[in-house]
C-alpha cells in the first residue's frame, strides 16, 4: 500500500477521533455546544454518512467500477466509526451507572 492509501485511511481515522473526543469532552456534557443542533445528532448523521459510503464503495467493487483499495479504505474508516460509536456508549453507560449510584 502507497502513503497516499494510508493518508486518506488516517484522516478518516483522525476525523473520527476528533467526533469521539469533542463529544465525550467536559464540554459537550455541560451542554455548551448543543447549540447548533446537538454533537449527538451530528455523530449519527455523520456515522450514517460513512455506512452508506461502505455500501456504495462495496457496491461499485461489485459491478467492477472502483478498485480494492477503495473497499479497504471504506471498511478502515467504518471500523473507526464504529469503534468510535461504541466508545461513546460506554461513556453514557458509565455517566448513567454513576448516576444510579449517587445517593438522594
């Protein structure tokens, strides 16, 4: 694989720490920056983004109108969308458990 391959894989997977870490941030959980329509939201919509993008890429492998490393480039950035996901529900699990256990 050529630098160029793995430039554009790390910056999905900068892009998609960037979105991990300003929405798990002391930041976003005050609130502060769900101005403009919610950092929740904007993952989501951004994580649908990069699903359809891999089932288009697979799809056009399919027919024989892109190469294999534009499937592979599509998969990196879905496993670092989902990875960043996952990482973000743990931490609401966490932030919700540590509320449970606050006393009244």
């Amino acid at each position: 694989m050529d630098i160029t391959s793995n430039s554009a894989a790390l910056s999905g997977a900068a892009r998609h720490y960037g979105m991990a870490k300003r929405v798990t941030a002391p930041e976003a959980q005050t609130g502060a920056q769900n101005q403009d329509g919610g950092m929740v939201a904007k993952g989501v919509e951004s994580f649908s983004d990069v699903m359809k993008t891999v089932e288009t890429t697979t799809q056009q492998y399919a027919a024989g109108t892109t190469d294999a490393q534009s499937v592979v480039e599509a998969l990196a950035n879905a496993e670092m969308a989902l990875e960043t996901a996952v990482t973000v529900r743990n931490r609401v699990v966490e932030a919700y458990q540590e509320l449970l256990r606050m006393p009244i």
